[in-house]
C-alpha cells in the first residue's frame, strides 16, 4: 500500500472544486476528483478527515491568500494545490511572479511535513479560442515541475496528455472535466502518491467524427453558451466563484457515493 494519509485538504479553483461532475447533493452542487480521492483514501483509514477549500474562479494569487493559512492551520498529511489557469489565460500575467508564489506556497505546506501534489495545466492546441495561450502555459508548467522537483512534490502531468479524445473527458464548456474525466483524474493523483486503490477507469465509447457542418454549429453553440459570458464576467470583474464558500472548509469525513441500485447502468 505505500504511504497513507489521514488528513486531506485540497485547494485550488474550479478544477479542484469539481466543476463539470454535477452532484447536487454536495455543497455547490459537484463531486470531482478530489472528493473521489478522499472517498478512495477513507476506505483505508477510519479516521480520515477531508476538507476542500477550492473555489472556482480564484487566481492563484487568491488561492494562496485565502487557502493556504487555513490549510497550515488544519495540520493536513495531503496537500493537492492546483491553480494558475485563470492567471495565464490573462496576457499580462505576470508568470514569474507567479512562480515565486507557488514556490513559496509549497514550501510553506512541505514545511509542514505534508505530501504535496502539483498539477500542470493540460494542453490548449485544439481549443480555438484558448490556444493563443499555450506558449504562457508551457511556460507555467515548466516553472510548475521546477518548484515540484525543488521540494519533492508529486506531479500530475496534464501537460503530456496526448492519448485520448477530449471529447470523452472535457465537459460542453471545453475547459472542465466531465464526471469521467474527474475519474480519471483521481486516479492520476492517486497512481502518482503509489496508492493501491478500488478505482476504476470509466469505460468510455468511441465518438464519430463530426462533419464539418456538425462542427460549425457546435462551436457556434459553445460560443453563445460558454465563451460571451466568460467575456462578460472578465470585462465586468465578476467570478463564476462569486458568493460560494469552500465545500469543506473543516476536515470531514467524505460523503459516500451511494451505490447504484442492481441492473443500472
């Protein structure tokens, strides 16, 4: 089995918080890959506490202020920090301000004596309105694996994702996962702390191909849907985070997912 863990706290934004794997039993209405982590790492320990602190639409240098103090004050044993999309899909953003404050961020939660899991953004080459970006995004994540090797955190690799179609595991609005993509997302995280665990992959059927006419109107479709109003919200100052408190802001017990009764899919 490896190590084990008995105080997890995840912080970060919507990526972390789980949108895109729709819940609306759990607070803010999402699941996502960190609670699926939780519930793995509880099945082992009876003690486990969990909190998620993430919020979405935070930029790191939100996430730092506002979820690392209280995550140094809950004494967690698992640290997953995830941030910096929303930064550098900015073009001002300062990338090596950035790192400097991730580099201190992890250090203070290494400092602690926590297991810490990093994160690279995935790649952006096949969204049309965000691959403008993706040179500032491999530049994060090279700084990203430079402050995971300095302080010997793990690391989830998005970046080198190549082999799978996005279609599958990316929700309508093209930048979150979907419900499978937070599966596979926790098994990532846990394959990359060495952790035996029940997960399994979700198995996904083969997508065609859309026409071109196909794909004209689902791109219009995601721009009317998704892009103007992410415009709106950056032009106006507002947060899709805007009014929400953290999922957990106290370490908890994971809620159970209830199992699906006999015969359903």
């Amino acid at each position: 089995m490896g190590e084990s863990f008995t105080r997890y706290v995840a912080i970060g934004d919507s990526f972390t918080e789980g949108v895109g794997d729709p819940d609306p039993d759990r607070p803010n209405g999402v699941r996502g890959w960190a609670d699926r982590v939780a519930e793995a790492l509880a099945a082992t320990q009876p003690d486990f506490g969990y909190a998620n602190l993430a919020i979405r639409g935070r930029k790191l240098p939100q996430i730092i202020a506002e979820q690392v103090p209280p995550t140094l004050e809950l004494r967690p044993d698992l640290v997953t920090l995830s941030g910096g999309g929303n930064d550098v899909l900015r073009p001002k953003a300062d990338i090596d301000g950035l790192a400097a404050l991730l580099d201190e961020a992890v250090g203070a939660l290494s400092g602690i004596g926590a297991t810490v899991v990093l994160f690279t953004l995935g790649d952006t080459r096949s969204n049309q309105a965000f691959k403008v970006v993706r040179g500032r995004v491999a530049l994060w994540n090279e700084f990203v694996r430079e402050v995971a090797d300095r302080h010997g955190a793990r690391l989830v690799d998005a970046w080198r994702e190549h082999d799978f179609d996005r279609r599958q595991l990316l929700d309508e609005d093209r930048l979150h996962l979907n419900a499978a993509g937070h599966q596979d997302m926790a098994l990532k995280v846990l394959e990359a702390l060495g952790l035996d665990h029940g997960l399994e992959r979700q198995v996904l059927a083969s997508l065609p191909p859309l026409s071109a006419r196909e794909l004209r109107a689902e791109n219009a479709q995601w721009v009317r849907t998704f892009l103007l109003p992410w415009i709106a919200r950056r032009l106006t100052g507002r947060s899709s985070g805007d009014g929400l408190d953290p999922k957990y802001d106290v370490l908890t017990p994971p809620r159970p997912t209830p199992l699906a009764p006999e015969g359903d899919a």
